[in-house]
C-alpha cells in the first residue's frame, strides 16, 4: 500500500506541471532580471556590461528610490496603526451583532475589495477632480467656498490621496481576517474573564488581543508585502508625481524601463526590490516567531 | 425610562451612526459614480453635492457598450481567464496532492518552490518577462499572459487545497486501491468531490483575480485587438476625455460583473480568504 502513495509516475505527472510553469514564469525572470542589472542598455542596439554601477548609483544616489521606500513605509505605517485598529474595532462589534445585520455589513464593506485596481483608482480619481469631483463639492458645501484642491497633483495633499485609496480598498480584508480571527474566540475565555470582574475594556486588551496575537502577525505580515507590492493606483494615477513625492518602488522601476529606456537599471531596481520583500518577509515572519516562542518557554 | 435605558439607547444609536458613516465611505464612491452614469456628463458640474439621476440616460450605456468595445474586450478577457483559471485549479489541486497526500524525496523543495510564489512581487517579473517572453515569442500573445496568471496563482490555490486535502483520511485511497482503481480513477471521482468546496473557492477567487488584473495585461499585450476588459476603461479617458457620463457607465459596466459574482458566490470567496489568512 505504502508504494502507491509514492508511485513516482504518479508524483511526476502531478507535480511537474505546476513546477514547470512556476520556474519559467517567476523563477527564470529573476535571473535574467540579475544579468541585465549589471548591463546598461536601452531596450535597442548595444547590451554593455557596467558591473556594479546600476547599483552603485541606485544605493548611493538615487533620492527618487529612497522616496519610493519611505513611502511604502509610510503606507505601512498607516495601515498598521490607522487601517487595522479601525477594522479590528468594526470586526468586534460585528461579532456583538445579530447573525443578519453582521452578515449584511460584512458583505457592504467588503464591496471594494472585490473591484478591480483600474476601477479603484479612476472611481477616486474622479472623486478627487478638482472640477467635478466629490470631494470639493462637499467641502464648498460646509463652508469652504472657492475650494479647487487638485487632490492628486497638490504636493500637500498627492500621498495622502494615494495612500487613502489603497487603505480603503484594504479595509475590507483586514476586517475580514480580523471578523474570522476574533469567531474563534472561545466564549468560555469571554466568560471567565467577566467573573473574575474585567470590565469591557480589559477583556480586549488582556485577554482577546493576546489571543488573537496571531491572527494580528499574519495580517501585519500581509499588510508590509502588499504595502511594497503597490503599484497600479499609483500608476493609473499620479505616476508617482508630483515630482517623486507619490513614487513606489514598483511604479519607479517601470517607469525606469518603459518611459526612459533605462532597462539596465530598471532590472537593477527589480532585483533590490525581491531581495527586500523577501528578506523583509522571512524578518517579520521570524520576529513573531520568536516573540511568541520566548513567551510560550516564560510560560513554561 | 431609566437612566440606564437613555444611556443604552444612545450608546446604540451611536455605535449604529458609527457603522453606517463606513457603509457610505465603502459604497458612497460607486453609487456616485454609478448616478452620474444615467446623468448628462454637464450635470457632473451642478452645483448640487448628489443628484439622482431622474431621466435616467440610458444612451450613455449604448454609447460605453460600443464606443469602449466591451464586446471586443469581454471576449478577449474569458479567452485568457477561462484557460488560466481551468489550468490554475487543475495544477494547484494536482501539485497540492502530491505534496499533502504522497511521499517522495524532493517533497520539502516542490513545496517550497510552490510557496515562493506568494513572496515574489508580480512586478519584479514585468522587466524581465518581456525580454524573456519575447525570445519564446511569447509576447502580445494570450499564452504568454496565461502562464503568467497561472503561475502567480497556483501558490495561494494550492496551499487551500492542501489545508483540505491533509485533513482526509488515508483509507479513501486505500480501499479503492484494494478495489484495483488506478489514481487516475481516484483523484477525479474519489479525491476530488471531497475537496469540493476548496474548488468552489478557488475557481471565484482566481477568476475575480484574473478578471481584475492589469499590470500584466498591459505589459504583455500591445495590440489592441487583444486587450482585455480594464482597458476599456482606459482607452475611454483617452479617447472622450470629456464625456465623464460615459466614462463612469464604462467603469460600472466593468464593475458589475465581479460585483454579481461576489454578491452570489459570498460565502466562498470570504471562506478562502479565511483559509488564507490561517495559513498566513
């Protein structure tokens, strides 16, 4: 019985085609993303190679690609301390709620999350329109007269336009994981809590939000690799302008190839930009780890 | 009424002003979109801050339908995404047995291949893709974009399959081999229906996914008579860039149908996303 469930026709036939398909589509791609990082080339004639100067200049004098940094780490920023504690608070009352009204809301504040990027960004690129737009109108309406704000092209407000679009679209997961988080909660802990007389508030912050630690690590995690995986709204929008100041890291590295036939230093951006989401995902996923480990052995 | 009563009534309707401030931050933008669609794009610049649309013009529907080439665009969107979505859920099933269910060598290292997937940003492959597609010529064709779609989905499917399939027990295999069934018996008619869900799942997810998509779209695809459903979109802001009515009947229009699909498919998109989030 044991060799059937290692029949290797049968392993090969099942395994081969997704490996296939995933080293030619991802895994090829990044090595011949590192061979043109070291090359200067412009997408025609001459292919040379420069050796480390495309990241040379990158690491020491691109400003552009550190702006793109901060400001996914900005969006990380607001996503952590601003999306997620609102979309926790929401995913608590919903669980107080009729089955009905719970499952209604749900289902209202998930909508976005469901459009498309392209959709997303030119709903709120109309909402933003300084002639058209929503937004100004409902500001002219309370009393600021004369309001023409370009939202998207105003150097004041051009991030925080952006990043409001992609947490808003964010929301709707973030409740969702927290919503399926905070289900399993069992009630018996809800219960002994409140005879041992912790009021509401205690029973969140010293009992459900350390055991939901782990529902809230992976949606951290989550949240900083879709924070650096930006892209589409932004290039659908600002195209990281005005200036730099709403550039991400994947919008710079295509603009680099396409618009300014810098393919060689393109690439070189691509190559930084997988070694930090991975080296940045196996960081965090390694800082929970140990967090929850040194907890579990001061409990021992 | 007590005391007790006025606090708890106003607590409520305070937490209830709450919830539905963020129902209309989450639905406002594309009922607003969704009105001024039905309106004359002049009205767009009315004074009023809301206006419903009272003749509601139709035309402007027409005019998306034909002027956007949705039919052109629709039909180039289901010619890549039912093909990536059939090949996705088939692989990601078949690679999610194989690592859950048999026991082989090299097992740890297809698994971790397969995880890698979820780590590697899309966009990191654009640059590369291009040449390398191009030199299988592979670009502007739809198989190119289909091994892409695939290729960047087969992760996520793949790891809800095998959070379904570990849970079996091992006996289903079993009698049905001692009945002399071959695997190419079992997993269709045995393995598979037991993982029924995991299927329903992946199948919405992924082609709510691929039907979305972009980026991809626009970097492999140059000619127009390929180009798939966002573009439309796209194509219109160029085009009629002052016919706002039209241009929002367009971007309903592509919103619509993974909207219906959501609305009817609910309970398994919310369960795959679930499922996602446990695995991390």
């Amino acid at each position: 019985m044991k060799n059937l469930f290692s029949d290797k026709k049968t392993i090969a036939l099942l395994s081969v085609p997704s490996i296939i398909i995933i080293a030619f589509a991802i895994l090829a791609p990044l090595v011949v993303s590192l061979y043109f990082s070291f090359m200067e080339w412009s997408g025609f004639g001459a292919v040379t190679f420069i050796g480390m100067d495309n990241y040379r200049q990158l690491v020491l004098h691109d400003g552009t690609f550190y702006r793109a940094l901060l400001n996914t780490f900005l969006l990380m920023l607001v996503t952590i301390f601003l999306q997620n504690p609102f979309a926790f608070v929401i995913a608590a009352i919903l669980t107080k709620l009729k089955d009905a009204t719970s499952r209604f809301l749900r289902t209202i504040y998930f909508i976005p999350a469901t459009l498309s990027l392209v959709v997303v960004t030119k709903l709120w690129v109309s909402i933003f329109n300084p002639s058209y737009g929503f937004l100004n109108k409902l500001l002219q309406g309370i009393g600021f007269q004369n309001m023409q704000i370009a939202w998207l092209s105003n150097p004041k407000t051009a991030l925080g336009s952006v990043i409001w679009i992609m947490v808003w679209q964010g929301f709707g997961w973030a409740l969702l994981f927290y919503y399926s988080g905070l289900m399993t909660v069992p009630k018996e802990l809800e219960e002994a809590a409140k005879v041992d007389g912790a009021n509401k508030f205690q029973l969140y912050t010293k009992i459900i939000v350390p055991y939901m630690l782990p529902v809230i690590q992976s949606v951290i995690v989550i949240d900083v690799i879709s924070s650096l995986k930006q892209m589409e709204m932004v290039y659908l929008s600002t195209e990281g302008g005005p200036g730099d100041l709403t550039q991400f890291i994947a919008v710079y590295l295509y603009q680099k190839a396409f618009r300014y036939s810098e393919y060689g230093y393109g690439n070189a951006i691509s190559v930084i930009f997988v070694i930090l989401a991975v080296f940045l995902t196996i960081f965090i996923q390694r800082i929970f780890r140990e967090r929850s480990a040194g907890k579990k052995r001061v409990g021992a | 009424m007590t005391r007790y009563q006025v606090g708890r009534n106003s607590k409520k309707t305070l937490l209830a002003i709450f919830l539905g401030l963020f129902v209309v931050a989450q639905v406002f933008p594309l009922l607003w979109v969704a009105s001024y669609s039905l309106q004359k794009s002049g009205d767009l610049f009315g004074p009023e801050l809301f206006k419903l649309p009272v003749n509601p013009v139709w035309n402007n529907y027409v005019r998306a339908w034909f002027d956007g080439k949705i039919p052109q665009y629709l039909t180039n969107t289901l010619l890549v995404v039912i093909p990536s979505v059939t090949l996705s859920t088939v692989l990601s099933f078949s690679i999610a047995y194989a690592c859950t269910r048999m026991q082989w060598k090299l097992r740890p290292v297809a698994w971790f291949i397969i995880t890698i997937g979820l780590t590697i940003p899309i966009h990191t492959t654009l640059l590369p893709n291009f040449i390398w597609y191009n030199f299988f010529g592979l670009i502007d064709t739809r198989i190119g974009l289909i091994i892409s779609y695939v290729a960047f989905s087969i992760s996520f499917n793949a790891i809800i399959f095998s959070g379904l399939l570990a849970g079996l027990p091992f006996s289903m295999e079993e009698s049905a081999f001692l009945d002399g069934a071959k695997y190419r018996h079992i997993l269709p008619s045995i393995i598979a229906p037991m993982a029924a869900t995991g299927f329903a799942t992946v199948g919405v997810q992924t082609f709510l996914n691929h039907w979305n998509e972009f980026i991809m779209a626009n970097t492999y695809l140059m000619s127009e008579a390929k180009r798939t459903l966002p573009f439309s979109i796209i194509r219109f802001q160029g085009q009629y860039s002052s016919d706002y009515a039209v241009q929002f009947a367009c971007m309903t229009l592509v919103a619509l149908p993974p909207l219906l699909l959501y609305f009817i498919f609910n309970r398994w998109i919310v369960a795959g996303i679930t499922a996602g989030a446990v695995k991390g």
